[in-house]
C-alpha cells in the first residue's frame, strides 16, 4: 500500500478537507471565512433528553386498526419526527473547534494523508508569496489532534478553541433549548473550552502551543540544498465529554494530556503509526483499477477512524460531525441498514475485534429495548429497537415518531448478532449477550404474529424499508424481508441452541409454522404478490442474497437481480449501487459489480470522498431533487462508502452455507489480482492470486472445524493441494470438498 488521499483545491466546504479519527475523537479541516478550522469532535456530544412524555400515541393493535392514518402521521397515532421547533429531543450534537487565523488570503492547499500513517502533510501557499508548511494527525492511541506548521509568522499565527455560535442559524435547536456559551480560560498558555450540553454534561477542550524552530531546505532559491531555520508552531488539542461534575477534572487531565504531548511528541508519534501499521499490516486486497483500489484504501481508513475496541457504535457521521451545522438527520444510530453496513468490512478483513462495541452497546441497552416493546406492543421478555437510535437504545429526534414505531430494526440488529458469532466463534459472547438478545427479538414477533385461514402465522404490517408507494411508504403483511430474517434466525437459533447445550426445537417448530418466503419467476417479491414495481433505493427484498448470504449462484439469486435492475437508478441512494455490486460478485457478475462500484465512486463521493446523498454534483443518474435527501449538499453518512470493501471482499471469496466461493465476482478485464487474510463465517481466513485471468493459488487458514466445500471461478483444475505443508488428494478436481480444524493451513495451487 502506498497510496495517499491528495486534496489539491481549497476546502471551503466541511466535506472537502482531510480528516482523521481514532474511534473516540475526529478532525475535519477546511477553510471558514479565511482561516483554517478544524472540527474537533468526541463520540459523547450527545443530547439526550426528550421533553415529550415517554408514551407511544397509540400502541400496536390501535395502529393496525387505522393503518392510513399511521401511515399519513396522523398525530392522534404518531408523533413527529422533528420536534425540535418547541421541544427538546435527542440528537448528536456538533462538534467544537479550533481555529487558526492566517496573514492573508489562500492562494493554493495541498493536503496529502499518508494513509498508512494516519497522517497528512500541509502546503498552503498565500497571495502574498509566504508558504506554511506541516503535518496535522490525530493519535491513534490517545485524544490528542496535532498540529505542526512552519513558515515566516508561523509562531504567531493566532490560535482560537470555539465552542458553539448559538447565533448561527444552522445551530438554533441548541439556542431554544437554551444552551449556554462555552466558558474559556487561559493559563500558562494553555486553553481550555467548557461547553455544557445535555442539562448536566460538559466538553472540556484542551489545547496548548509551543513555538518552535524548524529545519526546512531552500525549495525556491539559489541554495536549494542548504537547510534554514523557519518559525514553527505546534499545537496539541484534546477533547473529553462526562458530567459537569466532573468537569474540573476532565480539566486537569485534559492540560496534563496536552502538556505532555506537547513535551514528548515523538514518543507518542511511534506509537500512533505503530498502530496503524498493525491494522494494515492484518489484511490487504490489489485490484488493477486505480479508482477502486484507491476507494478501498480510503475506506479502510474511515473504518479504523471510527472503529475501535473501546469507542461506540458507529453513527451516520461518524466521529465527522460539523461544527457550523447541527448533524444531518440526528447524526444517529440508524438501524435500517445503515449502523450494519458500517461493520461489514470489518467482518470481512479479519477485523471482527472492532465489531465488538456494536454488540456491547446494544446488549446494554436491551432493558430500554425491552420497555418499548412493552409500551408499543404489550409484549414481555421482547425487544423492540428504534430506527433512529440515540446510544443508550432510546429514539433519537422524537422516541415515538413514525419511523421509531415500525417494525424491522431489531432484525437488522439480530441479523448482526450472528454475524459476529460466525466471524469470532466466541462461545461466551453467544451464551451471554447473542443468544438473549435474538430470544427477545423473536420473542417481538412470536408475540404479533396472527394465524390465518391457510393453517399460517403471518406477521402484520411490516415494512421492506423505504419502498414507496402512493407518496408514502409501502407497509403491508409478510414482507420478505421480515419473513427471510425470521427464518434465517430460527434456523441460527437452533443451531446456536445445541452449542450452548440447549432445546432448540421450538425455533424449528415456530419457524415451520410461519409462512414461508413466497418467490416467483421474477425471483424474490417486496410481498407475496407485490414484485419490485419501481426504481427504490434499499433492496431489503434481496436480504436472502445480503446479508443474510444464503442464496448465492443460483437462479433465484439471479432472477432477483436481474428484476432490480430493471427498474433503473432514479430513485437511488448513495448506498443503492454498491449494495447491488455486492449481490453481483455474490451472484458471479463482476463486470456488474465493478461497475456499480464505480458509478458510486464517480456520482456519490465528495472531493474527500465522504457520500453524499443525491446528486449534487450533477452527474444525471438520479431523478433531479432541490435537496439532498432531505438535506443540503454538505451533509453526508459514511455507511455508503463501507460498502466498497465490502463488495471487493465479496468479489474475492464469500459463503454461502457450507460453500466457500472464491474469486468468483472477478470483472473479465481484472487479468492480475489478489488478496489477503481476508475472512469468511468460521473464522477461516482466505488468500488468493489471479494471474493471466485465471486464479492461480489458494491459502485457506481454518478457524474453526467443520466440514467445507471450496468452488472457484472457471473451474480451473487443481495441480496440488498441501496440508500443513504435506501434500494431499485432489489434483485435477474442479472443487474440493475438506475436512478442516483451526489453526490448519491449506494450500491449493492451480494449472
């Protein structure tokens, strides 16, 4: 790898600057009314209150009896989504700032982010002839954003830490709900910011400089090769969120933090690209198209910005909340989609450690899930989750608003909870937190379910997310997404049961009784009956394909696909072509996958290559709208863009069932290729290389045991397949059927 994310033009907007993150803390730079600012922005700026009683409208069975007007938002039966005119509600908050005034105008911006290293180096060059030069990172290891400047009149530069400007108007929730300005003080020349939100919480930012001298070679003169001393400024700036109790000593910690960075920067800067350089170090995908490649470094780059061990659940933003606009649509957890895609290429790199806070936080919250279910539904022991989700499983904007009543989230969410069993085949994690968790989901859905006249249970008013029809959404009985995901967890249950030494016949027994997936020549239906009549952004109808990875190379998979297809891109999203990329390298298309990975990288990327949504940037694939998504043009989610590695990782190996499938989604033009360590369910670990158009080599580390059957593009014939360095049967066979145990290694080499 040895790719950077160049930025040549001037960043007027918040999504056209480099950025960085390490799970907790993010930075964004562009330029704001002639200075350089940079977002500083922390996973706890939370609001988390709601002014409105804690009480649905109307409870389930009053919704099914006036289903128009649920679905209208009549108010007698649902609350508003946004609330924020006269009421409090939750949201993520934006985030603070610091600020560097510059000695006149920008005449060029050079940004260049050494991805790598998680660091980028800066060339503004004024109107005026003077030059800075730099380096801005933000640690991988502890909240610290470093900058690095030098130049004539570096060390002079005038350094400002914000809090909120409650006067803007992009900012004036936070003014009716009667916010207050940020507090600053200075000591020793050292600043911190205290910015109260939430009722009783508080950021305290801490920042310090230290003027410097640099050695710069002569770039521009006679002495080209003769080194100089330069000005130089550097700058350390910490963020941290908790209670105002605690506020003085976030204070101190925060200085303490600063001031030590301040002393022994280097030490700290070994350790930042240490860790870094370990996350790339545990996998790596080359692919011959420059755009893809690059996308996918770039993505990658994201996920470790915003995923860690110990951060939380990764929101649409991100750790890349603005600090001039409140963040788009709440800035939350959005479970339709949205929070499980940002996981995928976790998953699929071998990254399955940083899932871990998904689960965590969403087990924690399960009393909160199980109290909604019971006000909404009447039903014990069941989870229901929000759509729009605040981090403590609460809604964001209004808890009891359309979109938190549907039904659908916590499939999503249970979908998810089997993943990470089947990437870590960690035992203790199914036992305490997976297995409940989907009990109580399935639980929601035992407790709803109506039995009709043809001997079934039916489940009643689901949704297959964000089809519409008649200017609302379509809502109707036994979506096939709702009624796939239950099968598909009954059978996991049962599974998962006899792991954990339990009876998992009634999962079978319930899932037998549910009406079953009724599909037709056209493939998978919206509803039985109800095929894909139009261009729809979500694709839910084709879970069975992704993610719940169960039909792959087979004719329904195709007919499906090919029935999506035909409706056309109009009414796409961001995320719409490259989730179908995924479903084409699942279905053998890696022409078509690689072109729907392209068409998003060139309609739906920012000049920093975060999505946006729409078309701002005019490209003609989508139906012409004012607004993006609902949103101005600088508003953007980071979901979109994890699809790529994902569906790049699906073009190399994927599984379905008891199949391994490798380099099946390769393009006909891709005649040199390869991956690493890349993972399938069971923990096994695939790395494979194409050569002259045909896959020359396979290295499969087992994860666990079990039996497995490998399949692979063009049925090239085996010359030799080695276990644990001895070799075994299976030259010439077009497939090969194993027996595997962890640790294992199995080398397969092609004619």
């Amino acid at each position: 790898m040895n790719k950077k994310m160049v930025l040549d033009r001037i960043p007027h907007q918040f999504c056209e600057g480099p950025f960085w993150g390490n799970g907790k803390m993010g930075a964004v730079l562009y330029v704001q009314n002639g200075k350089l600012c940079i977002s500083v922005d922390h996973v706890g700026l939370w609001e988390l209150r709601e002014t409105l009683p804690d009480m649905p409208k109307a409870d389930f069975q009053e919704i099914l009896a006036h289903k128009k007007e649920f679905i209208a938002g009549d108010p007698r039966y649902v609350e508003q989504t946004d609330i924020f005119g006269d009421n409090i509600g939750r949201t993520r908050l934006p985030s603070l700032a610091v600020e560097l005034s510059l000695p006149g105008e920008i005449a060029s911006f050079l940004a260049e982010t050494d991805m790598l290293e998680a660091g980028t180096g800066l060339r503004l060059e004024m109107k005026d002839g003077k030059v800075f030069e730099g380096e801005i990172w933000l640690d991988s290891c502890v909240n610290v954003l470093g900058i690095a400047l030098h130049g004539e009149g570096a060390g002079e530069l005038e350094v400002k830490a914000l809090g909120w400007d409650l006067d803007s108007p992009r900012l004036k929730p936070l003014k009716d709900w009667h916010y207050e300005p940020c507090i600053q003080t200075e000591e020793n020349g050292l600043v911190t910011v205290r910015q109260h939100f939430g009722g009783s919480r508080s950021a305290v930012l801490s920042a310090g400089r230290r003027e410097t001298k640099y050695s710069m070679e002569a770039q521009h003169s006679m002495e080209a090769q003769r080194s100089r001393e330069a000005e130089g400024l550097f700058l350390a700036v910490s963020i941290e969120t908790g209670d105002q109790a605690e506020e003085a000593d976030m204070a101190a910690a925060g200085t303490k933090l600063v001031q030590d960075y301040l002393d022994n920067r280097d030490s700290y800067l070994e350790a930042h690209r240490l860790d870094w350089k370990t996350f790339w170090d545990g996998f790596a995908v080359e692919v011959p198209n420059e755009r893809l490649q690059e996308a996918f470094e770039q993505e990658l780059y994201k996920l470790y910005c915003n995923e860690r061990e110990d951060s939380s659940p990764v929101t649409l933003q991100g750790v890349w909340n603005p600090n001039n606009r409140m963040p788009a649509w709440f800035g939350d957890l959005h479970n339709d989609l949205n929070v499980q895609s940002c996981y995928w290429p976790a998953y699929k790199t071998g990254n399955v450690k940083l899932v871990r806070p998904y689960i965590d936080y969403y087990s924690k919250a399960v009393p909160r899930f199980m109290e909604r279910a019971y006000k909404l539904f009447g039903i014990k022991d069941a989870i229901h989750i929000p759509t729009m989700m605040a981090p403590d499983g609460t809604g964001a904007a209004s808890e009891w608003c359309y979109w938190n009543s549907l039904l659908g989230p916590e499939l999503f969410v249970a979908v998810d909870f089997t993943w990470f069993y089947e990437y870590s085949r960690e035992e203790d994690t199914l036992r305490d937190k997976i297995y409940p968790f989907i009990e109580k989901v399935l639980h929601l859905y035992q407790g709803i379910a109506i039995e009709k006249e043809d001997g079934c249970l039916h489940i009643p008013f689901t949704t297959s997310p964000e089809v519409d029809r008649d200017g609302h959404m379509l809502l109707a009985d036994d979506a096939t997404f709702t009624l796939s995901c239950l099968h598909y967890l009954c059978r996991k249950m049962n599974g998962y049961a006899q792991k954990l030494q339990l009876d998992g016949a009634s999962w079978l027994a319930w899932s037998d009784r549910l009406v079953p997936v009724k599909t037709n020549e056209k493939g998978l239906p919206v509803y039985a009956g109800v095929d894909v009549f139009a261009s729809h952004r979500h694709f839910c109808h084709l879970y069975p394909i992704y993610p719940l990875c169960e039909e792959a190379h087979n004719e329904l998979a195709q007919r499906s696909l090919d029935t999506a297809i035909n409706q056309g891109f109009l009414e796409f999203a961001a995320f719409s072509c490259p989730y179908l990329g995924i479903m084409a390298a699942r279905c053998g298309r890696g022409n078509m996958s690689r072109t729907m990975l392209e068409l998003y990288c060139m309609v739906f990327r920012s000049r920093n290559s975060f999505t946006v949504n729409g078309d701002p940037y005019q490209n003609g694939i989508l139906r012409i709208s004012d607004t993006n998504a609902g949103e101005s043009s600088d508003a953007f989610t980071l979901e979109s863009g994890f699809f790529i590695p994902t569906a790049l990782c699906e073009m190399f190996v994927h599984r379905a069932k008891d199949t391994i499938w490798v380099q099946m989604g390769m393009p006909d033009e891709w005649k040199t290729c390869s991956c690493r360590e890349l993972a399938v369910e069971g923990g096994h670990r695939i790395t494979s290389e194409r050569e002259d158009y045909s896959i020359r080599r396979i290295l499969l580390k087992a994860g666990c045991e079990e039996t497995l059957t490998l399949r692979w593009k063009d049925d090239t014939p085996v010359k030799r397949v080695m276990r644990n360095g001895t070799e075994m049967e299976g030259c010439g066979q077009k497939s090969l059927t194993l027996e595997v145990l962890p640790g294992e290694e199995f080398v397969i080499e092609f004619e």
